[in-house]
C-alpha cells in the first residue's frame, strides 16, 4: 500500500498469494494493513486452509453449527484437549478404567493395585479417597460408574472365590463418608454391572448348560441391601438369556432416551417383539420360563427331535454340541414382551451388552461407552452408540467356535444409531491392536460433544473429529492406554489412563493459555494459532 493509502496488489493477487502461506503465516500477515487483514479473513481461503491442513475430504461439507470457514479450523486447532497439564502417579499398577461424575467434580480411577481412588477435579486434580479391596479378596478394580445424583460410586472387580476361581464383584461406596454400603457378586467379571436408578444397579450371573451352550441372568440389585422390610425386594431377575457358541453376556449399560428432543425418535425402529433374541422372560420373580408367542409346530418339532434322541432313533446321532443346542433352543421358546413406551410413546430405556458370536472368543478388543453424547446446552442425548471391534478376515468361515481365525489388527470405530437400530456407515479407523483371539483385552473409548477419544496399544490415545471423521490428536503414554475419559461439562479437558501406573489431564491449547494468564488483558483475534510461527 502507498502513502496515499492506496493498495499496491489487488485483492485477487494478495489472495493467490495467501494460499500459498501456511494458516499461521496468513494471520501474522493479516497484521501488516487492512487490505491485508481482510483477505487473511476471506471464506474461501479459510475454506481452502480447513481442507489443506486437515486433509479432510472435499465432498465433507462444514459442520452444520459452523457459521464460517475461519471459527471452524479455530475450533478444531484450539479446543482439542492434546496439552498435558498434570500426571497423577498415585496408582502402583496398571489403570485399567476411568469415569467422571455427572457434574464433572469428581472422577474415579480402578487400578490392578486392587484400589479404587475418588480424585477431585479442580485447575489441580488432588486426591479425595482411596478403597482398597484386597481385604474383599479382590484381584483387583477394573470399571466403576457414578450414579445419577452422583451420591454413590458403582465399583467392580475380580473376585477370587474357592479352589482361585475368578468371578466379579461389584461394591457400593458412598461418596458422602467413602463408606462400603454393599457388595454383589458378578458373574463373568467383565459384564461390570451398571446403574439403572439412583439406587438400584444391574449385575450378572452364568449358569452353563454344556461346552459351548450356557444361560445368563441379569439381576436388578438394591444399593442398600441392609433394608428392614421382609416385603422390599434386594434382588430382582431382570433377563434370562440363553448363549450359544461359547459367548457370554459382557459389558451391561442402560441408555436413558427419555430425553430425546424428538418425542418419536424411536419410533422408527423396528419392532423388538420380532428380534431373533432367544430371552427367557423378563422380570419374574421366579424361575418358571414364562410362555410366548413361538409357533407350536416348532416347539413341537423340537420335541419329537429329542424324543427320537433319548430313544436312539435319531439317524445319524447329533454331536454333543449339536444335541446342547438343541435343547438350549427348546429352553428359550418362550419370548419376552415388546418393552413399554413412555408417555410421549417413546421407549425410555434401552439395555445396551456386548456378546460372542460364532467363536469362543466372546469379545477382542474394545468395549461399546455409555452412548450419551452431549449437544449444545449439555443435555445428554443417547442418540449414537459408539463400538471398538476388530474384524475377522475376509470371507473367513468358523467351523470350529474353540478354534476361531486370527483377528484383524485394525480396529475399526462403529457408530450404530439408536434412532433406527442401524449402523452408521462411516467408521473411523486410525490405530492397531495385536491382542490375540484367546486374551480378553479391553479399551475404554469415550464421546464428547464434537470429539471421540480412544485407547490404543501402541501407548497412545487418539481424538477424532465426529463430523470431519479426522484424527485430531496422538496423546503420548509410556504403555498401552487403557481408558479414556472427557470431562461431562467442559469438553476441553481428557483423562488418560495407561498400564504405565500413570493418569494423565490433557487440556486444550485455548484452556491452557487462560489457566496461565496472570492478569486480565485483551488479547490478539489470531493468538491462538499465530504463535506457531516460532
């Protein structure tokens, strides 16, 4: 620009010139005059810049709460929580789990030292309580859940019972005086249990039929199991569910959908009175199998098969496993029925677990998170359900359910919607496990309201844009990361748990640099990223 205030390039020339620069350089030169300053805040070299730097697909189209190009690459460069602040070193094993309180004050950590510690989550995270379970014989602490009111931590663990028999336990502690309320047995440890009310918690048991066939049952516990009425019920059998090919029930979550903005989001999906679920009843108080709507001739059909079995006319004789299946389906005749709607006629609640299928290797790798992503305004909205899952090969036919194929090593993110009980088709895919099919290996994954974060064995945890289907972040550990954690009211800041003994707090560049500010002062429009040019 001349003296005169006169521009000496057009703006077209300074804006081809422009995206030739890097998003910093763009910035810095935005300051040199107010030609400049203008062209460095154009829409379509911002448009330009977002899908260069981000390498992002051009047929994405912007998030649609985005109202320009230039906040958009801001809030992907700046909000992203991929600053370490703090390592908490107070574990002396592997972290296993991690889990925020609804109020985002507090948070638990579960641990292989057999402890679960309650932290307090200030601008420095500090210690509240720690709950040793060695003296429950536990192995050690591997999920915990804050429950609704955030006035009692869910908390379970391995047990190990007579002749060094593992099973699970979950215990109650309350967060007002840490004191141990109660104690339930889980059975497999893995199904963790979960909060259904304030005050009531859902645990697991498994009866095994044969070799391959078994029967899980799902039971509604009181928290205060020290009632002093003979009529208030402490266990309730919720499920009865039969297992086939060696898989189990695993990983139990409810999804509350009473607050979806729509009154008939669900409305949608199909019905669950014609699901090819073999459930035994639902809600008994006792233990006879409760009548459906299964065709006689089937039931039937089933009977004489056995008939001619147990008198030797069957030709050719069944396999043991065949003849356990068979049986097993003739148990599982009966059907439950369709689950109630809620007043607006939406279902309130939906029972979200992991199972085998077709091999004995019940789960690999990951484990589905309770599906509330928040929305603007913080309202939990469990719309999409988010799943770590590792394929089998191509093609692959499993003739042998003790003897299955190696698993892929790529781990595949799903996202099922909850609205139509279908899978989103656009899976993210940034990272690599090498567990084999015969160890049980899990990986916490959490949501926010714009990002996903994940563990990983290769001692890093990752962030993904939900929109853009991008990696966003690589958090360093010294070992595998286990568990991940997004604080519910400030999307800004991550836990991290690893088998390195070690919680890390991740904040967002943005978060940093007000948490450093010593005193108030304007600052810069292009701070946030105009500084990378040092």
């Amino acid at each position: 620009m001349d003296e005169g205030g006169t521009p000496l390039l057009p703006d077209s020339l300074v804006y081809q010139i422009f995206l030739s620069l890097g998003p910093a350089d763009v910035l810095a030169a935005g300051l040199v005059c107010r030609q400049w300053q203008a062209v460095s805040r154009d829409e379509f070299l911002w448009r330009e810049q977002f899908y260069r730097y981000y390498q992002v697909a051009r047929d994405v189209p912007r998030h649609p709460a985005a109202t320009s190009w230039y906040e958009e690459f801001q809030r992907l460069y700046d909000t992203v929580p991929c600053v370490e602040v703090q390592t908490l070193r107070e574990h002396t094993d592997q972290v296993l789990h991690l889990s925020f309180s609804h109020s985002g004050y507090q948070f638990a950590s579960c641990s292989k030292d057999c402890t679960v510690k309650i932290w307090s989550n200030d601008l420095t995270i500090s210690l509240l309580h720690s709950a040793d379970m060695r003296p429950y014989n536990w192995s050690y602490t591997q999920f915990s859940q804050f429950n609704k009111d955030d006035s009692l931590l869910l908390a379970s663990g391995v047990f190990l019972g007579p002749h060094n028999s593992s099973s699970g336990e979950i215990a109650v502690i309350s967060l007002d005086s840490f004191a141990l309320l109660s104690r339930v047995r889980n059975k497999p440890y893995d199904v963790f249990g979960c909060w259904l009310t304030e005050t009531s918690l859902i645990s697991g048991n498994l009866h095994r039929i044969g070799d391959i066939t078994s029967c899980s049952v799902l039971w509604l516990n009181n928290a205060f199991q020290d009632v002093e009425s003979e009529n208030v019920n402490v266990v309730k059998r919720l499920f009865k569910i039969q297992n086939l090919n060696a898989s189990t029930i695993r990983t139990v979550m409810v999804a509350d959908c009473s607050r979806f903005d729509s009154p008939d989001l669900l409305l949608e999906a199909g019905d669950p009175a014609t699901s090819p679920c073999r459930i035994f009843d639902l809600g008994g108080d006792n233990e006879e199998e409760v009548a459906g709507p299964a065709p006689a001739h089937a039931k039937e059909g089933l009977r004489h098969f056995l008939d001619r079995v147990l008198e030797g006319r069957a030709q050719p004789q069944p396999s043991e496993r065949v003849l356990e299946t068979k049986v097993a389906e003739l148990l599982a005749q009966g059907h439950t029925k369709p689950p109630e709607r809620s007043a607006t006629g939406a279902r309130s609640k939906y029972l979200i677990f992991t199972t085998g299928c077709l091999t004995y290797s019940p789960h690999q790798i990951g484990t589905p998170l309770p599906p509330c992503c928040p929305v603007p305004g913080g309202c939990p909205s469990p719309r999409y359900l988010y799943v770590n899952s590792r394929a089998w090969p191509s093609g692959a036919v499993v003739a042998d359910p003790m003897q299955p194929p190696p698993i892929a090593e790529e781990i595949d993110l799903l996202v099922f919607d909850l609205k139509t009980m279908r899978e989103v088709r656009r899976a993210l895919r940034a990272h690599r496990a090498y567990t084999p099919n015969d160890e049980c290996f899990f990986i916490f994954l959490d949501v926010s309201r714009d990002f996903v974060a994940s563990g990983a064995e290769d001692r890093h945890g990752y962030i993904w844009d939900r929109h853009y289907n991008i990696c966003l972040a690589k958090l360093q550990h010294e070992d595998v990361v286990n568990s991940v954690a997004f604080s519910p009211q400030e999307q800004e800041l991550l836990l991290t748990a690893s088998d390195d003994a070690t919680i890390k707090a991740w904040r967002s560049p943005r978060t940093v640099r007000v948490f450093q500010a010593r005193r108030p002062r304007p600052r810069a429009f292009f701070s946030w990223l105009a500084s990378q040019r040092r």
